[in-house]
C-alpha cells in the first residue's frame, strides 16, 4: 500500500510540475552566443617529387621495352608491376612507380598476388592528372534520325547475347539510356502471384516472379523488347531485370530474370533502354539486333568532334594475397557493368523445370539488400596493407572498392568517389568470431552520388568485420543508406565489433526512391560500436503507397551494445532516430529535430531495457516527440530537453500528433517516461532555418548535456 501511495504521489507530482511548465513557462534568458568556426578540410598535400634509386617512370608516350627511367619510361602499369619483383632494392626499401600525365586503358584486370614484390608505392607525378580507365573511345559518326529527331550513329561489334557494353561516357559523365517515362513512374498493375514462386517462410517480402502486368496505356510497341531492362523500385531493393518479352495489347510482361522480391500492385517501375523513347540530348540507345549506336548530340556537338567512351572492363584491379601495395594521386574511372548475375547466386535457380516460365530464365535471382553482390572495380582479397591516398573514382559502374576474406590494415583516406554503380567502398569478411576482416579505415573520403546504377547500394557497407574506423567523410545523394554496419539480423554472435562512425556529414540520402533506410544503419550485437559527432540531415524515404522508413540513425534488428552521442541529426521524412529492437544501447547528447514524424521510435516492445536516452535535445514542429505505435515501451529516458516550435513545451508522443493518436504529457509520465525532463526553448541561434548552434546560456545544459562544436554544410573536402 505504501509502495502505491508513493507511486502515485510521484505520478502527481511530476504531472503539477508539467502542467506548471505548459501553463507558467519560465521566462527565457536573452541567449549569448559563442563564436563558430567554420570547419573546411585542407586539400591534401601530395607532396614534391623525390626520386629514389630504385624508382620506375611510366607514360602513356613510353615503351614496354625502355628501363623505366625518368627519360625512357615504360609505358603500362602491367610491366612496371612486373618490373619492380626484379628489383634489386632491399625488401625494407620502398619502391615509387611514378606514372606521367595521361590516360591509361585498362583492357584487362591487372591482378596483383603474393608474387608481387611489397613496399611499393604507385603514384601520379606531383601537379600531373593520370587516370585508369576502363573505357575505349567510340568517334566515327554519322549523321541520321531516329523517332523523327536528328542522332548521330556509328557502327558498333556486338560478339555475343551478352557481351556489349552498357555504359556511355563523355567529357567525364555517364550518359543516360533512354528511359522511359521520361518523368514520374509507371504501377503495376497486376503482380500475377498465382505466377510466382513463394519459398516457405518468405510470403511476406521474398516470393519470387518473372511476369507482371503493366497498365497497357503504359506500354509501347516495342521493336526490340530484348533490348529492355525493367527496374522496379519495392521495399529496400530495386530490381533490375531484362525483358523477356512485353505484349502490347495486354500489358504482360515477362522477365528472362526473377525479381528478388515481392511484386505488389502499384509498385513502381520503368522500363530502360527503349529504342522509342531515344529523344533527349545526350541519351544513348544500343540497338544489338542492327550492331549500331545511336546518340542525340547535345549543342555543339558534330560527327567530326564527338568522341565518346563506351566502358568494356569491369574491374580495373584485383588483389589476393598482396601485401604493402598503395596508391596514390591515381584516377580510376569509366568502368561498365552487367546486371544479368550468375547461375547460383544468392537465391540460386529458385524456379523449375515445372514453371510454365521456365524456359524464359536465362538468369539468377540475387540478394535484394546493400546490392551485396554487386562485383568491385578494385577487389582486395585476404590481402593486408592495400591502401588508397588522394585517389579519384568516378563513373565506376559496379561497387568502387571492396574489401574482403580476411583483408586486414588497410586505409583509404582523402579519395574521391562520384557517380558510383555500387556501394562506393564495401568492407567484407566471413562469418567467424573473432571477425578476420579488419582494421580497414575510412578517412576523410567524399563520396557523392552513389548506387547510380544498383540504387539500393550503401556509401559505405561494412559486413562481419572489426576495429575499422569510418570518421569524417563527406556523404552525400545516393538512393539508399549512407553507412551501414553490421550483417546479422537478431541477437546471436556477431563478428562486427569496435566500429568507429564519427564525425561524418551525410546528407541528401534516399530522395524519395526507396525505404526502410537510415543515413547511419546498423544490425546485431556490436559492443564497443560508436556513433559520435556525425552531422545528418535530408533523409527521405519513397514517399507513395508503400512507403516507409526515412530515418536519419537507424539501429535495426538486435542492433546493441552501441553508444550514440553528439549527433545532429534533422529533417528525415520518418524519425530522426529509430530502434527497431536491440538491448542497452545509450543514446546520449544528441539532437535530433524535426522528423517529419516524430523525433524518435522504437519499434519492438521486449522484455529488457532497449536503450538509454539520456541528456539529448527533441524538437519537433508539430509532430510527436516519441512515436510510440503501442502502449508499451521499454526503455529508460533521464534529463532530456522536449520542445515543439508549434505547441511550446505542450509536446505530444503517440502515433502521430492527430488528436485519437496523441498521448499527453501527463499520460506519458504515468507510463514512467519524461523523467527529469524540461519542456523549454533550448535557445539554437536559428533553428528554424537549420542553424543550430547553442547559446551559452541554453537551459538545457542545465540537464547534463555538454554542447559541442560543429557546423553543419561547411565540411567540403573536393570542389
């Protein structure tokens, strides 16, 4: 009885001091202001040229058969790389490959191995542009129309069903295959799913189809309906799968691969590749039946000065086994790709000789999430001291690096990645505890534009490794995820442990396209992880139909043992940050503001504390403070500061701020939550237009909370 009374007076309490803070709110202080640095990185420093006694030259103007001086380069990275296991330089002495101003074709992968001599470093000259590329120049045109509209043509080999090339450069970009529509999105229709395979247990997400029914006013006659590729965005995955043939006068279409996951009506899509749709400066059609390409010339263009470069390698470099290899000033650039996958991929052949279908499958369904599969352009493989320094990548096709089976000690750091197919760097290992993949280090990277061609693709996929550090990179417009670690749904053993994301900007991430993503993303058990000091804003999820999940910290499936703090995060289409289920995470010191529907969830009731937030800034404007979706909720808050720019410190939490959603602050301090809260302006010099630096007088250190320098928008490391 006593322990009753005693719960109720506390319930009282709290509740006289909430509604004497909505009814009599303290007056605020006039805010003083610290003075802000702006934070710019520095450009890095290549350096002078010091030539050692044991250096090698290489230029595009040189000769395989020259020695490798400064005055009679060799002329391929091939042959230097042969060159430097010959050296007599002692093994602690570093070799420098030094590579002269210039384009190199890389028709081949150029595989490095235990063979290779270590210690060596391969590097442009000081103040000298030298570029790796996968591409060749395509320059004989002609003049000629297509779809009534002038193009220019050339006259292209295609040596087999599946060897042609599928992307298109020009001065430094990749050109579009015409796509149509030309704006907004295609519904299906009708997901025939008395057609498609459900493996048991996946009904929900993973059934598996090869037709689907479009609406026939979305349809045209194609000529060449082979030629199509149909990307269709559900979920967190879009499918990219060619056409096997599309009947005009019904809308079905049939696929020659079976999607990953469930078709549903309205799901939306595009067909790419049209031949009818070509039409729009710079767009591209390949017509493999006739062996010729077709371009629409932008203004200025002619047959005479156009030049083009149409991508015909996949990978550029492949290391297994090497050690100590690095490089540095390098521009890899210009790769193709090939979506059509590989007999025995992740799903396998999951359709059999008894579908009606199955005669149309030339190709295997593949993994739907992080564009896991997706080759590299440059692939280390249980190789250790691998590193990248003040690298370019751009228009890399597939995923730009990736590191896997037990690569150990390696960095990249101030490189460049822009227009990636794939994940921009993905860091692998098997499933063994203690992971073997690790020590692999991100530094002061930006990486833009991302998932271009597999939009489910991640700026940074980390996977079954340990002790890597992710800190202070730039990431930015990509369709899906910015950093996402861990790879194992739920609470049993996870090799991912010790990772370091801080101090990281991110932003412009999902842009509508896809959902179920986080701009930091995380899952399974990771004590020792740390999310800290990242600046993230503008996430946004697929806003149509199906739609869901645009949240600025994501921690997924078991994710726990994490601690995050000093984070800003704003502006996310969801929350700003969101639990789906984990145990004793912290969640401390941040602030998060203004997600369009709420400041924070947790998804997952169960029967232990889920996280700490403790000492951490929620504003909202007009929106739920905790977007609780049930009645209960465990987890523990103390000492955080609640604020709505619209309703002052009257905050709601509930589903959403409606007036059958809404849970008052009285009926959330009966549930046990709110506790030591204040409900006041915590004095930002302009958050309404995203400046969110504290006053030195701000109430809410008061709590605990200890203010950190930031400033968002002004870490710029490229031009």
């Amino acid at each position: 009885m006593v322990e009753f009374f005693t719960k109720i007076t506390s319930i009282l309490t709290s509740a006289i001091t909430l509604l004497t803070a909505i009814f009599f709110p303290p007056t605020s202080p006039i805010p003083e202001f610290p003075e802000t640095n702006k934070i710019v990185q520095t450009e890095f420093d290549e350096g002078e040229f010091i030539m050692g006694q044991y250096d090698i030259f290489v230029s595009p103007d040189g000769n395989d058969s020259n020695p490798g001086t400064i005055d009679a380069p060799m002329k391929t990275l091939e042959k230097a790389k042969e060159s430097v296991k010959f050296s007599k330089a002692p093994s602690d002495k570093k070799i420098t490959v030094w590579f002269r101003e210039g384009t190199y074709l890389t028709e081949n992968t150029v595989e490095f191995t235990s063979e290779d001599r270590s210690n060596v470093l391969y590097r442009s000259y000081p103040n000298e542009k030298v570029s790796f590329t996968g591409a060749k120049t395509i320059s004989q045109w002609s003049e000629t129309t297509i779809n009534g509209i002038d193009a220019f043509v050339s006259d292209v080999e295609i040596n087999s069903d599946n060897d042609y090339f599928r992307s298109l450069f020009k001065n430094g970009k990749r050109l579009s295959r015409s796509n149509y529509p030309k704006e907004g999105l295609f519904k299906v229709s009708d997901p025939k799913s008395d057609e498609a395979i459900i493996p048991e247990n996946e009904a929900n997400f993973f059934t598996h189809s090869v037709v689907f029914y479009a609406n026939t006013s979305d349809v045209l006659d194609f000529s060449n309906p082979c030629d199509v590729d149909i990307r269709l965005m559900h979920f967190w995955c879009d499918e990219l799968m060619p056409v096997h043939s599309i009947d005009s006068e019904t809308g079905r279409v049939e696929t020659a691969k079976p999607s990953s996951m469930t078709i549903r009506v309205d799901d939306n899509f595009i067909f790419e590749n049209v031949k009818e749709a070509l039409s729009l400066p710079g767009e591209w059609y390949l017509d493999r039946n006739e062996e010729k390409l077709y371009y629409i010339p932008e203004d200025g263009d002619t047959p005479d000065n156009t030049v083009l470069y149409a991508g015909i390698t996949e990978q550029l470099l492949s290391f297994t086994g090497a050690e100590n290899i690095s490089f540095q000033g390098i521009n890899f650039e210009n790769t193709d790709w090939d979506h059509t996958g590989k007999d025995g991929g992740f799903y396998g052949k999951v359709f059999d000789e008894s579908h009606p279908l199955y005669d149309n499958i030339k190709y295997s369904a593949v993994h739907p999430q992080a564009a896991f599969e997706t080759p590299a352009a440059i692939n280390i493989s249980a190789s250790s001291n691998i590193n990248f320094t003040d690298c370019r990548l751009e228009n890399i096709s597939y995923t730009a690096i990736k590191f896997e089976n037990a690569s150990n000690n390696c960095d990249i750091v101030s490189c460049l990645f822009n227009e990636i197919g794939g994940n921009a760097i993905f860091i692998h290992g098997d499933f063994v505890i203690p992971a073997t993949t690790q020590n692999i280090n991100v530094r002061d990277c930006h990486i833009s534009k991302y998932g271009r061609i597999f939009n489910n693709a991640i700026g940074i996929l980390l996977t079954h490794a340990t002790d890597c550090n992710l800190t202070d990179n730039e990431i930015h417009d990509g369709w899906y995820t910015g950093i996402s670690v861990g790879w194992n749904w739920g609470y049993s053993n996870n090799p991912t442990n010790n990772i370091n994301i801080s101090n990281n900007l991110i932003y412009n991430i999902g842009n509508g396209w896809l959902s179920d993503m986080g701009a930091i993303y995380t899952l399974g058990i990771q004590p020792d992880t740390i999310i800290s000091g990242n600046v993230i804003y503008n996430v946004g999820c697929d806003e149509g139909k199906y739609g869901y999940g645009g949240w600025g910290i994501y921690l997924d499936e078991g994710s726990s043992g994490i601690l995050v703090e000093k984070n800003l995060v704003y502006d996310c289409s969801s929350q700003t940050f969101h639990q789906h289920y984990g145990k004793d995470n912290m969640i401390r010191n941040n602030i998060f503001a203004f997600g369009a529907k709420g400041a924070f969830l947790i998804t997952r009731n169960e029967e232990h504390n889920s996280l700490t937030l403790l000492n951490n800034i929620l504003i909202t404007d007009n929106a739920t403070m905790y977007a609780f979706e049930t009645e209960k909720d465990w987890f523990i808050d103390n000492g955080n500061l609640y604020w709505d720019y619209k309703n002052g410190g009257n905050v709601y939490s509930g589903s959403s701020i409606n007036y059958f959603d809404r849970k008052t602050m009285v009926a959330l301090t009966a549930r046990g939550y709110y506790n030591n809260g204040i409900f006041t302006d915590p004095l930002f010099r302009d958050a309404q237009n995203r400046d969110f630096t504290l006053a030195l007088n701000s109430p809410v250190l008061e709590t605990g909370f200890k203010a950190w320098e930031y400033n968002a928008g002004t870490k710029t490391l490229f031009e």
